[in-house]
C-alpha cells in the first residue's frame, strides 16, 4: 500500500478516529523501513502517479505481534485501574 493509501486505511478502520499526518506518517515509514520492518518500492498509483509502495516484512510481523502483546498487557492494565473501586 502506498503512504496516502495507509493513512485511509488507519482512518477507515479506526471508523474515523485516528488520523495521521503525512509529517508522522513517512518518517515513521522511512524509521520502519530501515530497521527492516517494510519494504518499499517505486510503483504508480491508482491516480498513475509515482508512490512508494510499502509492504511488511517477516521481521515486521514479528515486531507487529510483540508490539500488539505488549499494548494489550498495558490496555487491559488501564482498563483494571479505570474499573477500579478506589477511583470511584
């Protein structure tokens, strides 16, 4: 997927909660694709435009699930706290 096509895809998904610029979008992509985690490559748009396309690697897979594991612990540590009867 190209950059502007990630950035409606994150916007469709979150149903219109979360918005990224395109100023944290690339460097976050440039980030990822140097530490191996995306691959990208020149292509044309559905616009048949030049983009770079970016597509996710075994090793980013692999930082996609200890990521997602490490956010779950904290959102389910958030949510015991939220619920708490002291915070009442």
């Amino acid at each position: 997927m190209h950059g502007w096509g990630i950035t409606l895809h994150i916007q469709s998904v979150s149903n219109e909660v979360l918005r990224i610029e395109e100023g944290s979008l690339y460097p976050a992509l440039h980030r990822m694709e140097k530490a191996g985690w995306v691959k990208a490559e020149w292509g044309l748009s559905e616009n048949n435009r030049r983009a770079r396309f970016y597509k996710i690697t075994a090793a980013g897979r692999n930082r996609l699930r200890s990521e997602q594991e490490k956010w779950e612990s904290v959102a389910q540590a958030i949510a015991l706290v939220l619920r708490s009867k002291a915070l009442a």
